[in-house]
C-alpha cells in the first residue's frame, strides 16, 4: 500500500495517479475535509473557495485533469477585468487602450513595460525574443535591479512597487526577479481588445475536488486522520502511524508521499527546508449591491489590505443567488504582524473603514454578511536562492527509499504557487514511485 499524508490538489492528485495505475493508495487528511487551500463556503448559490481562485492560460494540467474527470464543458474562460487604484481614482488596465490612457506612467515606461510582459528584451536597441526563457537566470537578482535595468525606474517607482508592497510587504526586497518574470508568464495571457483571459469552473471548484475524490475513492481516504510518525526498516520507509478519533493506528506501506507543507515533512522525517512561508488573511463579503465594476483592483497606496476582488464582476452573481461577493485580500509575513494578531471583528472594521475611505459612495450596510479566512502559510516567499531550498520530489538520499514529496515547497510550485503546481507535484511523486515499483519487479524477474 501506498501512503499519502494530505489530502489537498497534490496529495489527491497523486492517489489519483497511482490509482490509475492499479496501485493500492490511503490518503490520511488531518483535518475533516479534503481540498486544502480550495476549501468553501456555502453562498445562496453556488459554494465560493474561501481564498479566491482562478485559472490561467499557462494551467495546462489541471485542464487536463478536468477533461479526464468528465468537467471539461464545466471550465468558462471569461474575461477578468483588472484596475489599479491610484490617488483616489481607479484605472482600468484590460485593454492596449486603457493601458495607453494609464497616467502614471510614460510613453515610454509603457512600451518597455509591454516588451518586457511579451517576453521581449530591447536592451541595446536589438530585440532579444530569448532573453527570459531561463529564469534561473534571474534567481539571485532582486526585483527592484532587473525591472530597473529592464525597464525604467519609472515602471518600478510608479507601478511595481506598490503591487510588491501588497504582496510581500517588508519581505519585498528580498524576492528574486525570478519570481516576477514567472509571475508575468503566468499571467500573461491577454486579449488586447477585452483584458486577461481566465478560468473557472461553474460551480467552483469543488466539483472538481469531488470528482477527484469519487475517481480516487472515498473509500481509500480517510479524513480527521493525523500522521504523526513514519518509520523505516532498514533503508526504506515501511509504516506509518495514523491518529484518528478511534486511536492509533498503523499502516504498513511500500512508499510514501508527503503532499503538506514542509514542516509536516520534517515533523515526520526531520528533513529540514529553509523555504519561508507567508500567511493570509482573507474575507468574503456578501454584499446586496456591487462596489466596482472591475474584478481585480490592485492598490497602490498603503492601505491594510493589498487587494479587493469582486468575485461576481467575474462570474455572474445568478449563480450565487444573485448575491454580490468580493473578496478583501491581505497577506501576512509573519504571526507577529498586527493584523495577524487582531480578531475577525477587528479586521472587518479595519477593512471596510478603508473601502469607505476609498469609496465614499459604498454603504457599508450593502454587506450582509462577512466571513474572515486564515492561513499561516498560504504561499511561499521566493527569495533570492529559492531553487537552491526546494524539496526534491524523491528523498531516498536524504531521507529514506520509497519517501517522496508533493507539497508547496516543491519544485513544481515554483516560481508560481497553484492548484496546477500541486497536481503537477502529485503527478511527479507517482510517476516516479510507479518507476521505481517496475524497475523492482524488473529486477526480481531478472534474479529469478
């Protein structure tokens, strides 16, 4: 049997493989739910994810995976309108028009800035289509020096910056340009005339985690399950024990994949991964009127939040029983931030006293309802030298034969976190347990 600690995108992912192989596989969740950072909530329509999702063109996998799961009909490519808020006016960036119209920004800093989003370096007047095709490259360069040099200081000062404060606060410094070139190619996908192309499911994505857990079975995972040890014999991986409501347990297995955040992995193995994580703070409010017209505001000045997201200017609010719902974003760099600290009635009032200041037409009564989401380690910081602290995906020399991992700090998630990158992850791990197993039974055949 085949082990699986954690039952999100990556741990699902890999069951579902192995299973496609004919393999024996339990997934061990620790909490009551699978899906992980794609958990819900339940709206008057559809269920909603509690920390906003959406796909993008480059999510190959994962559209993939839908087809095979019979939900390829179920995937709407939409149009997501995207707006900066700058001094008090919000400026729509969809189309080559809007983008022209951007005041903020020069002629010139804009053409630079739209070479560099294509892909295209026009340092020295020769343009080079090859320049960002290794981001490696950039791994030890900070983003401050390559947009500068890449760009203009002006494209850094007037429209990097401030989305870096939002993202990494006092972290910004130290993220490497790896991670920003990644960021564009992940985000790249535009149709000029309408705006950014993305993705998602009708209904959420849940229907995708259900589908994922019908064709794994529900009968091989088991929720409200902790793994707690995992124990070796000889130089291989041979149980695991398993806490659950009725006790402890233990589960002989042939291998193992650790599809959690890296400080499970070193609980259960003690391998250590120096990749720093940072939280997020997320609230959903249920609104009975619209705040905005865009999708995605991106805000430059210093407010306590880095984000709005008004989810039904994406997907129609008829599915949610025409409920307005947005999204207030704002991640954390560590526990001992203020926000991290305050309550959820706290936060709220911190919120909405800004979206009032921002927007002095909102009434703050149109909010209905409002549900505050937390996690402490929601996405990786990508640090200069990040490549040099992934996990690998097999640890048979650092930890034991037959251990493998698919959670967040893999290379799979990097230089972009996302549901694409766990399932590519979990993939990895089974394709190389899968290899492993045939390589074994090859050479049984052969001794015998």
């Amino acid at each position: 049997m085949i082990g699986v600690v954690g039952g999100g995108i990556a741990g699902l992912a890999a069951a579902y493989r192995l299973r496609q192989r004919g393999y024996d596989v339990q997934v061990f969740e620790a909490t009551d739910d699978v899906g992980g950072l794609a958990a819900v909530y339940e709206t008057a329509g559809d269920d909603i994810e509690k920390f906003y999702h959406h796909l993008s063109k480059s999510e190959e996998t994962i559209v993939e995976l839908a087809e095979e799961l019979g939900l390829g009909d179920k995937l709407q490519w939409r149009v997501g309108k995207n707006a900066y808020y700058v001094n008090g006016v919000v400026h729509p960036l969809d189309t080559a028009w809007q983008i022209a119209a951007y005041p903020h920004m020069s002629v010139y800093d804009k053409f630079r800035l739209g070479m560099l989003t294509q892909g295209i370096d026009v340092r020295g007047g020769v343009p080079d289509f090859d320049a960002y095709d290794d981001l490696s490259e950039y791994e030890n360069v900070s983003i401050r020096d390559f947009v500068v040099e890449h760009t203009t200081q002006g494209v850094y000062d007037n429209f990097v910056d401030p989305l870096l404060d939002g993202k990494f606060g006092e972290r910004k410094n130290d993220v490497s340009a790896a991670w920003f070139l990644g960021r564009v190619r992940f985000r790249g996908e535009r149709d000029l005339l309408r705006g950014e192309i993305l993705g998602y499911f009708d209904g959420g994505f849940r229907p995708l985690l259900d589908a994922l857990v019908e064709a794994v079975g529900r009968e091989n995972i088991t929720t409200g399950a902790r793994v707690t040890g995992m124990e070796t014999e000889g130089e291989s991986v041979g149980s695991m024990t398993v806490e659950t409501e009725s006790g402890t347990e233990t589960h002989d297995v042939d291998a193992a994949v650790v599809a959690a955040m890296p400080n499970v992995l070193e609980d259960l193995t003690g391998y250590e991964c120096d990749i720093e994580f940072q939280g997020a703070v997320c609230g959903l409010a249920t609104m009975n009127e619209s705040l905005m017209d865009t999708y995605w505001l991106n805000v430059a000045h210093d407010a306590p939040f880095g984000s709005l997201i008004e989810h039904t200017n994406f997907v129609p609010k008829e599915r949610y029983g025409g409920q307005h719902l947005m999204y207030v974003a704002s991640y954390v760099q560590g526990p001992e931030e203020e926000l991290w600290q305050m309550s959820d009635e706290e936060v709220e009032s911190l919120w909405f006293d800004e979206i009032e200041s921002m927007f002095p037409g909102f009434d703050r009564s149109a909010v209905e309802q409002f549900r505050i989401a937390r996690n402490p380690r929601a996405g990786p910081i990508y640090e200069r030298g990040y490549l040099d602290m992934v996990v690998p995906y097999d640890l048979a020399d650092d930890v034991a034969e037959g251990v493998y991992y698919a959670g967040m700090a893999s290379e799979a998630q990097y230089p972009e976190r996302s549901l694409n990158g766990g399932i590519v992850a979990g993939y990895e791990c089974a394709d190389r347990i899968a290899k492993r197993v045939d390589a074994d039974a090859a050479s049984t055949v052969a001794d015998d």
